[in-house]
C-alpha cells in the first residue's frame, strides 16, 4: 500500500493512491494516517478494502506530510560509507543520532523557509521510515516487523547553525525542514530495500545520484540500537542518512537560496519538489 494524506495544511485527511495511481479517501475508514492506524493490524484492515469502493481525489490536491502528528523525529548521520568519504569523516561505529523538531515536518512539494540569518543552506536525499510498533529493546528481527513504512525524507540542514557546537539540532530542526512523502509505502512493496537509486537535483543540476547499497547501518539495526535508549512508538519517523553529493561537499560549496527549486526521489517511494522561500 502507498498511504498519504492530503488537503490544505493542519486540515490533512487520510488517504492511499492505488494502483493506477489515483488518489483515494480514506477518511470514511480511518481519522488520520497516524500511530493508530499504522499497527500490523490497522494495516491489515486497509490491505482487505477494495480501492475502487473509496472516493477520488482530485489528482492537484495538496498533500501534507505522509504520517501525522511522530511523537519522536530521529536522524541518523554519516550513514553512508561514499558520504561519510565526502565529508572526509570516518564511518562510523555505531549510528549517530540527532533529532529533527517535530514543528520541521512538512509536505512533499510544500516551500523550504531560508531561516533568518541562514547563509548554508543545504539539502539531503534520505530513505526514512515509520515505526508501527511499540520497541524497547527489540532484537533486529523484531525491529524489521515493526516498520510499518518507508517514504522519503529531505533533510534540509543550515550547515552554519548545525556547527556553531557539538550539537547539530539547531541546523536541523527549523520550520519545513522535514518535508516527508509524498506517500508511505509498506515494506511489503519494496523487495529490495537495500538497492534503491536515490536522486536529488537543484534547479535541474544533479548533486545526489546514490544508493542505499552504501548505508553502513540498515534500518532493522537502527531501530533496534535506538530502542537500547529510548521507546519508539507507532508513528515515529526515523530518516536513515544521505548518499554524497549536499551541497556541504562540493567543490566549492552550493548553498541554497531564495527561488532556487529542489526535486529529489527515491526508486519506488515517490519525488518530492520544493521551492526556497524566505522565512
């Protein structure tokens, strides 16, 4: 299934595209796409209605962030072993982990806001995914059961706040930095999570052209190191790490600006395409 949600913003109403890639309401069967509704069993309930027994949607529709209301926002950084190269870091040992504030989430095609002040704007292609299921101490195969689903993530990063200290959640977490979707697709359609082509173009230049075959630490893992520290609950996003190609990385650096215009997808899981306004 691809779930989504559509409608003007803070109004969003649930809904699935099938497959002809028709926009379909759900609102007569479920509130919203959300932590209650994204339950093994919740989904299995979906998984049994007949696509063509629920209304259209009109295919210019707006749509709102694929999952409503995480209580939890998670990154992993430096998860790829070519960005990690390009940052000219190590890989990693274990996962590094940050969060994005709940307030960054937004919509697919929903406008970037430049921050006041921002002068490093960045961009970065992710696999993300959301957790159906409680998890404390989970082993990795009890993890890969509870992803209800998988979407993509840009995580917009202001590379100047993200340095000021140790702490990059000042960079990471500003108003539409966190545009997720446009749909949330469950695992059941992706047979090969682990070779997905990932792409990301500013004003049709491509920076990111990668793969999830170079993530040094796949979901399932995640999710299991993560609930050693802490719950996840149904409808937490966690978003995976970047292949190489941010502006942080080139040679000299790009920055984004004011009316430049962002399109980024991964295989399967949909694109998203955004455009940079002041804030």
């Amino acid at each position: 299934m691809k779930l989504l949600r559509f409608g003007e913003e803070g109004r969003e109403r649930p809904g699935l595209l099938d497959a002809d890639g028709v926009i379909r309401d759900l609102s007569g069967v479920i509130a919203d796409v959300d932590g209650a509704t994204l339950t093994p069993e919740s989904l299995d309930r979906l998984r049994a209605l007949d696509p063509a027994s629920l209304p259209v949607v009109a295919p210019d529709t707006r749509l709102g962030p694929c999952v409503a209301r995480p209580g939890k926002f998670i990154c992993i950084g430096l998860n790829y072993a070519d960005h990690a190269a390009e940052s000219g870091l190590p890989i990693p040992d274990e996962p590094v982990v940050f969060m994005k504030a709940t307030s960054a989430l937004s919509g697919p095609n929903d406008p970037i806001l430049k921050p006041r002040g921002s002068t490093q704007l960045d961009w970065e292609v992710e696999l993300a995914f959301v957790v159906g299921a409680h998890c404390a101490y989970v082993s990795e195969e009890e993890a890969a059961r509870a992803i209800a689903g998988y979407c993509v993530c840009n995580d917009v990063s202001e590379r100047a706040f993200q340095m000021q200290s140790s702490q990059w959640d000042k960079g990471k977490g500003c108003d539409s930095f966190g545009p997720l979707g446009p749909w949330l697709v469950t695992p059941d359609e992706l047979p090969d999570l682990h070779d997905l082509h990932m792409w990301l173009e500013v004003n049709g230049k491509r920076y990111q052209n990668g793969s999830t075959s170079t993530m040094i630490f796949r979901p399932a893992f995640i999710l299991s190191y993560l609930s050693r520290f802490m719950s996840l609950q149904p409808g937490d996003v966690v978003t995976t790490g970047t292949p190489p190609g941010v502006g942080l990385g080139q040679k000299p650096q790009v920055w984004l600006d004011v009316g430049d215009r962002v399109s980024l997808g991964i295989a399967g899981l949909g694109q998203q395409d955004q455009v940079v306004v002041a804030g």
